[in-house]
C-alpha cells in the first residue's frame, strides 16, 4: 500500500470581520455572553457576490502552490460542504473547472463539521490503493447565507471561511497513519436546515417560516460532542498503537472553546499542544480543520515526523479521527 499525507495547505477567510460588538446590535446579546459560552471574538463573512466555490478557490490554489503542485496532476477533487453554491452541480465540479484540473473526477460530500475528516480519509484510502495519486480536499462554508439573524442561540457561532489539502504519496511511516469514522442520524434531530431539499421544497411558506436557516438544540449537540471527539480520537490513536501521551499536536473541529477544552482535558493533551483559532473564525464546520491544519502549519506550530491528532463532530450526527504523520 501507497502511504498517503498531506502534501500542502492552503486557506481563505473572508475579509469582513463581524465582532461580538457589532452581533449585540443585531440580536439580544452580550460580547461577554458569546466570550464565556463559546470563546468566540469575531468571525468572518464573505461579500455578497462570493459563494463557496469562490472561497474554495482561493484556498485550493495556495495548497497547489505549498503541495508544488500543477492542477493537471489532481485526480479528484472534493469539496465538503454543507453551504454549497447550488443543489446542484456540485461545488467540486465548479472548482475543478476554474482550476483547470481538467483530468480531476470532483464530488461533492456532505457530513456536517466532519466532513474534511471523511475526505481526507477516503483520498488517503484511494491513493494507498493505486486508485489515483493526488487529491485536493478542500473543506468550505458560507455559513452567513444560511444564518437565521433572529436566532441568538445560533447566528453568534457560525463563520464563513475555506481550508483545502492536496493529499498525496508520501514515504513509508509518513502520512495518514490512521482513522475512525462514525455516525447516528438519530441526532439529525438536533442540528438541521429544514427546507429546500425534497421533504420541503422551497416555497413561500418555507422562506416566510426561516425553513432555510439552520436549527439547532445547542444543548443536545455539546453533550454528544463532547463525549464523542473523546471516543473518536481514542479509536483513531489506538488503531495505530498510540495513545494520546504520544500526541505531539491536536486539531480538533472549532465548534465551541467549551467542546475542545472538554474533550483536551479528556485525553489529557497539554493545552500547548492544542491548536485554536475559534476566537478569530467562530465555527466553520467543514473548513475548521483544513484552515486549522494551514495556520497551524504556515506558524510552525507542526514539523516533520510529528505525531498530529485530528478530530471533528458535526450534523448528522457525524464524526471522525485521524493520526498523521506530519510530512511537510
Ligand atoms: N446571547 C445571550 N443569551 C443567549 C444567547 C446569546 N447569543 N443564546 C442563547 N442565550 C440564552 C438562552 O436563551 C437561554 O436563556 P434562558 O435561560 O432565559 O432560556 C440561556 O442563554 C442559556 O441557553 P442555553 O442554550 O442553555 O446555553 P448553553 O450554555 O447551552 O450555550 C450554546 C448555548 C453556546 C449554543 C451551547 O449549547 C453550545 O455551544 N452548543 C454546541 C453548539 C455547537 O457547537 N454547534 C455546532 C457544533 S457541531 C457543528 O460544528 C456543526
């Protein structure tokens, strides 16, 4: 088997900053409230003419450029997502034209926050295998399209952002070492857009009832993360033969400074090695890793040969781990 890493990062955060400030002249809330319950500052929103792929763009060609990489030697593209630019084409499809990989297969893929993990974990299977030899993935959200700006339990949360990966060949003992992926629909419940897909086509009624937007039972979701990106990331050490003492860096989803802080004291990983940006970005689900991967790399914050520990949660419920071996 091929081992396969990440070859090269890349990321993209819009240029408007929403602070707190500016959110408690929007709804009935409090920098101090949104501070102390998610340890989020400010977070980003795109203009009014950019949509997901324009953000996916613009961090996929900076992971072609640290990767060294031409676009004609992707093999497949895939966009996480859950704020696409339409139903369909899909997202990845848009990219891979703009990019001019014209010999990338390009999917789409929807698992919530997890998504990177789930496409990172299937490019990695898919090089080990000989199926192809580079991907770019790319996690990517325009959250403020889909944000009901009447809610406070969920418009203080969410960012708009993109983070991209070209994943790889890399030397034997490099690369993706291991991963664990999951899921329970039963908790589809608890975090959903309601309206405009087949269920609940668009129609008056469904824009006038802000069916479009997301919902969210906060409560629900922060127990099960909590407990989960515990599990994940256990799973994820142990089927490689580590444990989480011989973690070197961790990235775990940016849903909620309480969510991380609670599953880093879990496995016992020094708040050192923990990586945050939250504060800065809020949460942007599917993009949250691949940027946190590409800061965290362009700041020296990961070398060679060291042990890095992702893991994420998300709608779906979903979620995933992965152990690296860091290779750039
Ligand atoms: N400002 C002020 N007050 C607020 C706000 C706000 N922005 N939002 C909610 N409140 C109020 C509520 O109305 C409630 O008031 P009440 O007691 O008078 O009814 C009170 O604060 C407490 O509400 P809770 O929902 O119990 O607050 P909680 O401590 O659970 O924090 C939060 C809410 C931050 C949403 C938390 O549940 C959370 O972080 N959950 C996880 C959410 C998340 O991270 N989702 C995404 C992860 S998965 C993914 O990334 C897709």
């Amino acid at each position: 088997m091929q081992a396969a890493g990440i070859l090269g990062t890349g990321s993209y955060l819009p240029e408007k900053v929403v602070t707190n400030q500016d959110l408690e002249q929007v709804v009935d809330t409090s920098d101090e409230w949104i501070t102390t319950r998610t340890g989020i500052k400010e977070r980003r929103q795109a203009r009014p003419d950019q949509a997901t792929s324009d953000l996916c763009l613009e961090a996929a060609r900076q992971a072609l450029a640290d990767a060294n990489t031409g676009p004609e030697e992707i093999d497949l593209v895939i966009v996480a997502t859950v704020t696409p630019d339409m139903m369909f084409p899909a997202t990845a499809c848009l990219v891979q034209d703009r990019l001019r990989a014209s010999g990338a297969a390009a999917f789409d893929l929807e698992a919530g926050c997890s998504g990177f993990m789930y496409g990172l974990a299937l490019a990695s299977q898919m090089i080990a295998t000989g199926s192809l030899r580079k991907a770019l993935v790319i996690g990517a959200e325009t959250f403020s399209r889909i944000i009901n700006w009447e809610d406070r339990g969920t418009c203080v949360l969410f960012g708009d952002g993109a983070g991209a990966a070209v994943v790889g060949p890399v030397p034997e003992g490099l690369g993706v070492l291991s991963f664990y992926l999951g899921s329970d629909g039963e908790g589809g419940k608890w975090l959903y857009q309601p309206a405009g897909g087949s269920r609940l086509p668009a129609s008056a009624e469904t824009v006038a009832g802000r069916m479009h937007t997301i919902h969210m039972h906060g409560n629900e979701v922060f127990k099960y993360a909590v407990r989960v990106m515990e599990e994940a990331s256990l799973t994820a050490l142990s089927r490689c033969g580590l444990t989480p003492r011989e973690v070197d860096f961790f990235v775990p989803h940016q849903a909620n400074i309480r969510i991380v802080e609670a599953a880093r004291k879990r496995l016992d990983i020094p708040p050192e090695k923990a990586f945050l940006n939250i504060h800065r970005c809020g949460n942007i689900s599917s993009a949250s890793i691949p940027l946190a991967l590409d800061e965290a790399s362009k700041a020296g914050r990961m070398h060679f040969g060291d042990t890095v520990l992702l893991a994420a949660f998300g709608a779906g419920f979903t979620w995933g781990a992965a152990v690296l071996k860091w290779a750039k």
